[in-house]
C-alpha cells in the first residue's frame, strides 16, 4: 500500500509539473500576444495621427487651389476688359 501511493504522489506531482509548464508556455504566450497588441495599438494610433495630418494637407491644398483658380479667373476678367477696349472679340 506505501508503495502505491508514493507511486501515486508521483503520478501527481508529474501532472503537477506538466501543468506548471502548460501554464508557463500559455504566460509566454499571453505576454507575446499583450505585446502585439501594443505595439498594433501604437500603430494604429500613429495611422490616425496621419490621416488627420493627411485632411489638414488637403484642406490646405484645396484652399491654395481655391485661391489660384479665384486669381486666374480676375486675370481672365482684366484680359477680356482689355480685349473689348482694343475691340477684339473673345474667342
């Protein structure tokens, strides 16, 4: 009888141990996984930092457009004033 249940104890702390190991590799695991995840939140953050950067670019690029167009067209005003004083006719 002491000797099965020192072989008992023995089956046990195996399973013991075997669970101990499970539990280090899935520790492992979650720290990998906590540090993906990190690292895509960071990512993440730095895209939207971008997009907001990339609307701010465009919003100025639209207004320089905006401007020129607005310039070209009193350009275009002036040179057909001009064109009716030497009575030309626009094309």
């Amino acid at each position: 009888m002491e000797e099965t249940l020192k072989t008992e104890i023995r089956d046990l702390q195996s399973l013991v141990k075997k669970k101990d190991e499970a539990l280090e590799g899935r520790d492992s695991e979650l720290t990998n996984l906590k540090s993906k995840r990190d690292g895509l939140a960071e990512q993440i953050t730095q895209l939207e930092l971008a997009i907001q950067q990339a609307k701010v670019d465009a919003a100025n690029q639209a207004q320089q457009a905006e401007q020129a167009i607005e310039g070209l067209k009193v350009t275009i005003s002036g040179l057909e004033a001009k064109l009716k004083e030497t009575g030309g006719s626009p094309p």
